[in-house]
C-alpha cells in the first residue's frame, strides 16, 4: 500500500513537473506577450518577467517593443522635372500595441516595409530634383507622415525617416558640375570687379591727396624706388617725369598746324567742293592744280623784243634794253633762178 502511495505521489510530482515546464514563460524586458487561448484573445498584456500559461492551450507571441530599423531598398523614379533618379532611405519605427501588431496585421514588419517603398516612390514623383538635393528635412517629414497615417491601425508608430542617399545618371552629374563651375566662375568675376572698384576709388583719393600736396608724389616716387631696389636684381628704375610727355606731345600737335598757316596765299582759299565717297579699291585721281592765266596784252603791230624775262609793268626799264632786240634779217635779193630750185631740198 505504501509503495502504492510512493508511487502516485512521484507520478504526480512528475507531472507537476512537466505541467510546470510546459506552462512556464519569461518574457524579456525590452518584449510583451499576447495571449490567445483557443485563438481568442485574452485581456491583458503580460508584460516582462516570469508568466504562466495553460499548456496546450494558450499560446504566447511576444512582440518586441524596441525600435526598429529598416532599410528601404532604392526605388527609380521620374521628378516633377522629368528627371531620372534612384533613392535609398531608412526608416525607424517602433510597436506601441503588442496586440493591435498582432491581431490587425499579419507581419507588421513586411507591411511597413511596403508602405515605405510605396511612400517613397510617391515623393520621388512629387519632388523637383533640387528638393531632392537640397530641402530633403521637407521631404523626410511628408514621407514620415505618409507612413504613419496607416501604420497607426497596425499598432506601429513611425520615429524618423531618412533618405539616405540621391544617385544621379552621369550625364546629370556632368551638367550640375558645370552650373557648380560657372557659377563659382560668376562670383569670382563680381568679387573682383568689387575690388577693382574700391581700389579705383581708393586710388583717386590718393590722388586728388597728391594733388594738394606734390612733394607726396615725389615721396611715393621715391618709396617705389627703393621697394625695387630692395630685391637682388639688375633691373635700373629712371623716373621720368609725365609733365615732359604731355609738353613734347602739345609741341607734336602744333608743329603740322604752323607749316600750313605759313605757307598760305594772301587771298583766302576757296572751298573744295565736297567729293563724293569713292569705292574702297579705286585709287584716287591725282590733284588737279590750277593755273592763273596770264595777263592779256594789247595787241601791236611791231615784232616782239626777245626778253630774258618778262618785266612786271611797275618794274623800271632796263639800261640794256635795246641790245635785247632782234636784230633784223638782211634783205635778200630776187634771183632768177629761185623758181627751179623751188621744189628741192
């Protein structure tokens, strides 16, 4: 009898035993448990530690309560601006209901997955490429909206969502660069005219400073001297003075202007007439020079005096005037024989 007590009572140790190791659960710190008893949901959450459930039936799903990180694969897509890109992200959620995760979704993780993929495409559509590049906070924050309105119902709440990374084709690539370098070129060409124009003004206010007072040029002259002599060089600096060339540069000028006023007839000039423009390849005709014509004499019967010149009416008569005259031929005689030799030379 004894023995018989023995042994239901190690029997029923024993099976207390497994009872209790197939009912016993630890749930950890970071996860919460649900659940379901003949598939219905029991109330309550059970929350970290040591918990019991009825063997064979409930069954326990833990969730994790952490957040998660996920990684969006790239998705190609066409901007607003008809540009061809192809954008990564990475999204941070977290399960604030262990029982809406597990009872409103099947896999919380692929659904989210989804939906950001989805969500992310659609930005891509709606964006410019410089919003891509440039307002990408803008974008994070519609992109986290755009997941977190249906991942509520899942019991999934979205922390953050990140774009992680922009590629460009080639051809894109190359012609940001050269906007980038004419663009940078464009200020580099203001930020030296700038400097050209306050160095122009500085430069007039020395000036008009050295007007007032000219032993300041001759200073300035002097400390260029010997900033040029101060390297070891062969190179011989003469000052020359500017007031010289502008003289020699005035005396240039009026030189051609005396020769013409010199050489001037005592009647003033009549006009030339305006002559027309002529073809470029033609050349030009020489100048037409006018004579005076002589004056007219009274026509006389007498043969005229050879002259060595012709006197001027005003000019006095010459002591030697009658041996300038002709003398006359000697009278020939009338032959007889002139008719015959007539005709011979």
């Amino acid at each position: 009898m004894v023995e018989e007590l023995l042994g239901a009572a190690a029997a029923t140790g024993t099976a207390a035993v497994v009872y209790v190791a197939s009912a016993a659960r630890v749930i950890k710190q970071y996860e919460k448990g649900v659940v379901l008893r003949f598939g219905r949901l029991r109330k309550g959450v059970r929350g970290p530690g040591f918990t019991m459930v009825v063997p064979f039936m409930d069954r326990l799903h833990k969730v994790n309560m952490q957040i998660v990180t996920m990684p969006v694969p790239s998705q190609d897509g066409i901007t607003r601006d008809n540009v061809t890109v192809r954008v990564d992200a990475v999204i941070y959620f977290r399960v604030v209901d262990a029982a809406a995760a597990i009872m409103r979704v099947e896999d919380y993780r692929f659904a989210v997955s989804q939906i950001a993929q989805t969500s992310l495409r659609s930005i891509i559509g709606k964006s410019d490429l410089d919003d891509l590049l440039s307002n990408r906070e803008q974008l994070n924050q519609g992109l986290e909206l755009m997941i977190d309105n249906p991942a509520v119902d899942w019991g999934v709440t979205i922390d953050r969502v990140e774009i992680k990374d922009v590629s460009l084709p080639e051809t894109m690539k190359r012609s940001m660069a050269r906007q980038a370098e004419a663009d940078r070129e464009r200020r580099a060409r203001v930020i030296n005219a700038d400097a050209e124009l306050q160095a122009s003004k500085k430069l007039s206010e020395a000036a008009r400073g050295m007007s007032e007072t000219p032993a300041a040029l001759q200073l300035r002259l002097l400390q260029t001297i010997v900033a040029v002599a101060a390297e070891k060089n062969s190179t011989l600096v003469l000052p020359f003075p500017v007031e010289l060339l502008r003289f020699l540069e005035r005396a240039s000028q009026n030189q051609p202007q005396a020769a013409p006023d010199q050489a001037a007839p005592s009647s003033p000039p009549e006009p030339e007439p305006e002559s027309r423009p002529k073809p470029a390849m033609e050349p030009e005709p020489p100048p037409v020079v006018e004579l005076e014509p002589a004056p007219e004499r009274p026509f006389t019967a007498e043969r005229p005096t050879l002259r060595v010149h012709d006197p001027h009416p005003d000019d006095p008569p010459l002591a030697h005037e009658p041996l300038l005259r002709e003398p006359a031929p000697p009278h020939r005689a009338d032959r007889s024989d002139d008719a015959g030799t007539a005709g011979c030379i």
